[in-house]
C-alpha cells in the first residue's frame, strides 16, 4: 500500500467550493465522456451517517479500456470499468475505486476542506502507522507542471482573471497572502497486491492522481463565473442535467463497442489513465 497525501490551496473559501467542486466534477465528467472516457452516473442520492450526518452518496462507472497504457491494454478485456463510491459529508468526503477486472485494486481517499494555507499537520486524524508511512505532497495550481494534453489556456491561473469576484492572476507565492483561500487534503491509499507489478502499478496511479488533482482544482477555480453565486438546489439541477447528458453518451458508446467488437484506440501518446 502506497500513501500520499496531498494538500491542494486554493483562492476560494470552503463554503463557497461546496458548490465549485460540484459543478466541477459533473462538467469535468460530461467533458471527458464526449472524449471518450465515458463516466455512467449509476446512483446519486442523499444518505446519512450516525458521526459524520446528513450527506450525498454517489456511485459512478468510469469506462476507461481505451485510455489506459499499452503495457495495460493488453491485459484487460474490451469493456474495462472503474466503480467509483463517494460518501459527500462536506466538508469531509470519503472516495473508494475498485476494478472490474482486477479485485486486488483499490484506492481509498479521506479527504477534508479548511480554510487555511495547508498548514494543518494532520487535519484528517492519521493513525501514527500511517503518519509514519504518509508523503506530503503540496501541489499549485498556477505553477505546477500539468500534462501538455490538458492545458487550456482559459484556465491557466498565472493569468485567469475572475470578473464576478476580481481574484486572480495568481502569482508567485500567493498561497502565503491570498485572502480567501482554503486547502484540500487527501489522504490516498493505493493498493494492488500483485507480486510483481504492486510498486509499478501504484507509482502508476498515484502520477496519475497527482494530475487529475491539480487539473479538477484549476478547473474548479478557472470556471468560478459560471458557478459563483449558485445555491445547492440549483446545482443539484445541474448535476442531474449532466448526468442525464454523461450517462447517453456512455451507453451510445457502449452500444458502439458491443456491435463493432472493441473500442477505437487513441494514439500511443493519449493512452494515459484519466478518470474523476
């Protein structure tokens, strides 16, 4: 088992990304459908919990066959998902993935928001064996490296500019002054007891992680005046209007694999793990 944790700032109060990761993951999930990696809403209802009390429970199929490395590729077969189940008790969530083909994988991810810098030590109650193990990972939004493929530059935030709220560009060191600003920290588990391939594959994923953060975070942020000022009905409204949209898509391309017999691969370069 390979643990990192990773402390996420951004330029936004914890409040105010309740409703900015949410519209984030449903566009971001709607997005990479159209690409082809097809994200199948399955469940998303409310639940509640004796410690951590009233929240959103989701469950969602992340088709990935054609994404993933060739050294992959060839061990799967053609219809190749990922579940993946969040318990949403903001500001604390719970995120669990498991493989449809593989069961020794697993990825459990705590995570919890505060309105700080990333200066909490252990602001998610580490046991002392996973403090021992655990590596913090501080990642920026404005001028850590992302994967060439995913950059915009709408959403660069060297240079993004908010004209609802005025923040932004975001310079050098802003995490040390900027006002508000909050911080995501997650605790990552990753586990795949495969003798042979266990380091590989959890090196693999957790590369991946890394860059599937930093791009939700700069979206999140870079798409702030489309979602500031929204309340929670309304963005539930929008959840289920993109789910409605992700879950055509995915069955369409379903549909597409089942009659032709495999789905079309990318290029070389493309085959990288990408999932929210």
């Amino acid at each position: 088992m390979l643990l990192k944790e990773y402390r996420i700032c951004m330029p936004l109060s914890v409040e105010e990304y309740r409703i900015g990761q949410l519209y984030m993951i449903a566009k971001h999930s709607n997005e990479q459908s159209a690409k082809g990696e097809g994200v199948e809403v399955v469940k998303n209802e409310p639940v509640n919990h004796e410690q951590h009390g009233s929240g959103q429970y989701t469950e969602k199929r992340i088709h990935l066959s054609s994404r993933l490395p060739t050294w992959i590729q060839g061990m799967i077969p053609h219809v190749f998902y990922i579940t993946e189940k969040a318990w949403n008790f903001y500001p604390y969530t719970i995120t669990e993935y498991t493989c449809s083909f593989i069961p020794r994988f697993h990825i459990h991810i705590e995570t919890r928001y505060e309105d700080n810098n990333g200066s909490s030590e252990n602001c998610l109650t580490l046991t002392e064996e996973d403090l021992e193990q655990r590596e913090v990972l501080s990642l920026d939004i404005a001028y850590d490296d992302i994967p060439p493929k995913h950059y915009k530059e709408e959403e660069d935030c060297k240079t993004f500019r908010s004209e609802k709220t005025g923040r932004g560009p975001l310079p050098p060191g802003w995490r040390d002054f900027q006002k508000p600003i909050m911080c995501s920290y997650k605790a990552v588990k990753v586990k795949f007891e495969v003798w042979g391939l266990q380091t590989k594959v959890e090196e693999f994923t957790h590369r991946a992680i890394r860059d599937i953060l930093l791009v939700g975070h700069r979206q999140a942020f870079a798409w702030i005046d489309e979602w500031f000022g929204m309340t929670i009905g309304d963005i539930r409204d929008y959840e289920n209007q993109m789910h409605t949209e992700t879950n055509k898509k995915v069955l369409r391309q379903n549909s597409n694999i089942s009659s032709s017999g495999s789905p079309e691969r990318p290029p070389p370069d493309e085959a990288a793990f990408e999932a929210q």
